[in-house]
C-alpha cells in the first residue's frame, strides 16, 4: 500500500474544495491531486551571474519530477550575492539572509503541506539555507548544486572573479596602477556564464559540504553550471524525490553525528571555506543533532591532511578538482577517517558506494600517505581574546606566512574606518589590527573584513601585521594572519570589546591561541565603563535578526 501523503485532505473539507479550485486553475487534474507534491525551491534572482540559470533548471526539475510520478510546485526564496547584495548596510544582509531562506522555504512548504523538496542550491547562502530548511522542516529533501561558473583569461593568464577581485582591491589600496580600462577588460572576462565562483570558495565548499552530508546524489559536486553532469544531477533529482517520498527517507534520517563528520574530514582535506563552520553548526542546530561542528574541527585537524590544493589555497582549478572526482574522490582518499555506515539521498550508506568509486587523478586529490601539505587548513584558536573560539584558514604553501605574531592593538569599530587608515599609512608593521562590531549581532548580519585584507596586501603590509577581528572572510579570503570570527562578539559584550590602542596581543596558530596581555583588574574597570561603539537605529530585518540571532557556537541562528 502506497504510504499516505501529508498532502492529501480529507475529500468534501473546505481545504479539499479551496484546493481543487486553486490548483485546476494552475492544469492539475484529478489524478494529481493523489500524487506527491513536490516544491522546487528556486532561489532565483536577476541580481547576479550566480543565479542567472535557475530559472531553465528549475523547469528541467519539473519536467523530471513529473515523469516520475509527481507534481512540482515551485516556489522562490531570497536569493543573496556577495559580490552584490553586500552595498548596502555594511554586508549585513549576506549571513542574514541564509536564515531568511529557511523561513521562506518554511512558510511555502509546511504551510501547503508539501510532500518533499528539491532544493536548487547556487550562491553561498542559498546552500545553507536550503540544508538548514532540510534540517528544520524534514521533509524528504535533494539538494542539487546548480554549478559554478566558467572565466577567462586576461593578457594569456586565467581570470575570474576572485583575481578581479584581488585585483581592484590592490589599486584601491595603492599597490597596484591597473587602469580603468584594464579592469573593465578583466571584469568582461572574470565571469563568462552563470554559477558560482569558481574557486574552493563558500560555494563550492558548501556543495561538496550538501554531499558529504548525504543530501546531494553522490558523485555530483562540484560541477560546472550547465554542463552534461549538472543536467544528469537535474533529471536524477526530480526522479530520486518522488522514490524519497515514497520510502519515507528524510533529511534527519541522513543528518547524523557521523554525516557531520564526515562533512568536517571533506573540508579540512579540501581546505574549504572557513564559513562552512559556522553553516554546519546552523544546519547541525536546526535538525537538533547534538554536535559541536567547532570541537569536531578541534579535532580532526591534526588527522585529516590537506588532500587537495585548489584556488585560492593553491594551484589547481576547480575544473581540475571536477575532473579528478569531486567530493566523492576526497571521501575515497579519506579511506579509514570516512563514517561509512552514514546513508545518502539514494538510499544506500558510503560503505556501499566508496568501494566502487575510482580517483581519475590522484595528484589533484591525494591519498592519505601523500598529501599536499600535513598542516591543517583550518585552525581554531582560544584564549583571552576568544574564549569561545577563533578561526584562522591557512594555505597548502605557508612559505613566510608568519604562525605566531605579537604586537600592541590598532583599534577600530568600523571596517571603512581601518581602510581609511592603510590608505593614509596609519597602520604600521609590527601591529595587530582589531576590526570589532562586525558580529552577528554588530553589524547586524555578519560584516566583511576580506576588504580590509586586500587592502592591507595592497600595501604590503599583509605579512608585516596582524588581524584579529569578529567579523567574516569571502571564502575566496586567504592572505595573512587573520584571526576571524572572534567569538564572543564585541557586541555582546566579548573581550574583543575591551580592547584598547596598544594593549599587547598574542596569537600563535601552532599552540592554537589568541591571548590579550593585560591584567583581569583592568578588563574589570574597562567593563565598568564600557560603551557601545556599533550602529544602531536598524529597521526592518536587520533589527530582526540582531535581536534573535544567536551566538556562533549555535550558527548564528535564530532558532534555540
């Protein structure tokens, strides 16, 4: 007997009879009315190259899920870019808006009573998003990574939004002279179709994060956007969604402790963007698994070695990386580390599917025995100055990256603020900048620091100082010594709040601290007088979310 769909009312209710008239308006005939319903979650927009294909994929997945059996009822959500939405109010409206797409998802999806999901992830946020909805709502759930985006090249070398990128930001700062014609040549060709950027950035780190995790189809992250691969994913999708519906498989059947392991292992081999932590730990918090994404990296960083090097963190393309195996590569070259027993969306655990996997280039993803580098990519850091935590990403090649640093505190409370500063030559080798009130809470939303560490290397100054900061990277961020994502917050009353011009700091990455050097007697008195320095008078959603949003150690969710 076929299992009864949440859908389904009871025949002759007012529900029964309002929906009928709804949907036979939008072509649905009787027998449909009995099948699974399944929404296609498009985060479109027109904002952005990121996006820009959705809309083509999101009638593939219908034409798929009706072949099966189905019915798709698409349904759209916001749809942030970095590169774009992140004008207005600080950034504030990048990290924020993940927890919007959650809550949009959930208004359509339980207020309809829809069956199952196919969630069209793109964009940084979106995947989170859609992941946490998963986690939130569990419903049957496949995430499909729409792609990334394909570059091209500027005077013989290869550019993409990351270089372009780079590239702005050190004319900005000074030390570069491109010309304004130059770069607009290098913006024509950074980008050269839709999808994501194309580096181990946030987004490409959260696809492969969507198939460790089990709820993307193995062997279809990474990809490049509107290739053959993305559409096989497409159309085995929309099939493998109504046989979900069907076998009752849901998101918490998947999201285990041992799938986030597994999810941790796949990016500390890959040295994958530093936002995945605080994404997990939000995914992790909305399905009510009880894990500590921060410990788990604590504690597989000294085990898992960094198996691949792709851009920013080294040589290789994301292309090379697609070509190699993608994540189902890495989890094979992860052996022994691997959760085996953890099951995917089609239905079978990774023991039965990593025995036939075979890596098509074992130097772009490495084994064990043989890997790029056995430092770890992503280290956390505690001390005085995070006692929660702190979270420093390090490259394949440290060649002079400086590991340990000592210097008296350069404070400021406003990102335009510390660039203003480079830009005038205020700050000085031998200082460690402290960038506060770009938490969850002080932006509101999350603020971005990467500007303000371009601008530092523009001016050649990337290796001389340091930076300690409670605000965020670009997942394409990777240069100096940056302590980021202090956690607590300055906002919250954290000690990163109490620091002052010249007060001695140390960070050392290899003892995993991050320590302000002065006495507890005089944080007391500091405490005492401590006044705000963020902005405040927000409205709308951003006042939303400062007021719910919870610490990093919860994801910075809204959700308890």
């Amino acid at each position: 007997m076929a299992r009864r769909l949440r859908s389904r009312v009871e025949p002759g209710t007012v529900q029964w009879a309002v929906r009928r008239a709804e949907w036979g308006v939008l072509g649905l005939t009787e027998a449909d009315l009995d099948k699974p319903k399944i929404a296609v979650v498009n985060s479109s927009s027109g904002l952005a190259a990121c996006f820009a294909h959705l809309d083509v994929v999101a009638a593939k997945v219908k034409e798929a899920i009706r072949e099966a059996g189905g019915v798709p009822f698409e349904i759209r959500t916001a749809a942030p870019s970095d590169f774009v939405t992140s004008a207005g109010h600080r950034g504030g409206y990048i990290l924020s808006a993940r927890d919007l797409i959650v809550n949009d998802i959930e208004v359509a999806v339980e207020g309809a009573l829809l069956d199952g999901m196919v969630c069209l992830a793109s964009c940084d946020k979106t995947v989170p998003g859609h992941l946490m909805a998963a986690g939130r709502l569990n419903v049957p759930t496949i995430v499909v990574a729409c792609g990334y985006q394909p570059s091209g090249r500027f005077r013989g070398e290869a550019i993409d939004i990351e270089e372009l990128w780079l590239r702005a930001a050190q004319r900005a700062a000074g030390g570069a002279q491109w010309t304004d014609e130059e770069l607009a040549e290098m913006s024509r060709q950074a980008i050269l179709g839709p999808g994501v950027c194309p580096g181990m950035g946030t987004a490409n780190s959260m696809h492969i994060v969507a198939e460790a995790l089990g709820l993307a189809l193995p062997g279809t992250t990474p990809v490049l956007a509107m290739s053959p691969r993305m559409w096989d994913a497409v159309q085995r999708a929309g099939r493998r969604i109504v046989a979900m519906v069907e076998e009752d498989l849901r998101p918490r059947d998947l999201l285990t402790p041992d799938a986030f392991a597994n999810a941790v292992m796949a990016m500390l081999a890959v040295g994958g963007s530093l936002n995945t932590i605080k994404h997990l730990q939000a995914i992790a918090t909305e399905a009510e698994v009880d894990v500590d994404i921060y410990r788990l990296f604590e504690e597989y960083a000294d085990q898992v070695p960094l198996l691949a090097a792709v851009r920013p963190n080294g040589e290789y393309f994301i292309e090379d990386f697609e070509a190699a195996g993608g994540a189902l590569a890495v989890l094979k070259q992860l052996g022994p580390l691997v959760r085996q027993e953890a099951r995917t969306v089609d239905g079978r655990r990774w023991s039965q599917i990593l025995p036939e996997v075979t890596v098509a280039d074992p130097e772009v993803i490495r084994p064990l025995d043989r890997p790029f580098a056995h430092h770890p990519a992503i280290v956390l850091v505690r001390g005085s100055l995070a006692p929660e935590t702190g979270v420093v990403k390090l490259p394949v090649h440290l060649d002079n990256r400086p590991l340990s640093f000592r210097g008296p505190a350069h404070v400021f409370n406003a990102t335009d603020e510390a660039i203003a500063a480079v830009h005038a030559g205020a700050i000085k080798p031998g200082e460690v900048v402290v960038l506060r009130g770009l938490g969850p809470k002080g932006t509101p939303g999350m603020g971005m620091a990467s500007n303000l560490v371009f601008a530092l290397e523009g001016a050649g100054l990337i290796d001389q100082v340091a930076v300690v900061t409670d605000g965020q990277e670009s997942g394409l961020s990777n240069k100096g010594l940056v302590v980021k994502e202090v956690s607590p917050e300055a906002y919250d009353g954290g000690p990163l709040a109490l620091v002052e011009d010249g007060d001695p700091i140390f960070i050392d990455v290899n003892q995993r601290v991050v320590n302000l050097e002065v006495p507890e007697e005089e944080l007391a008195r500091r405490r005492e007088r401590m006044l705000a320095h963020w902005p405040s008078g927000e409205r709308g959603w951003l006042a939303i979310y400062r007021k719910l949003a919870k610490p990093l150690g919860k994801g910075a969710v809204l959700v308890d």
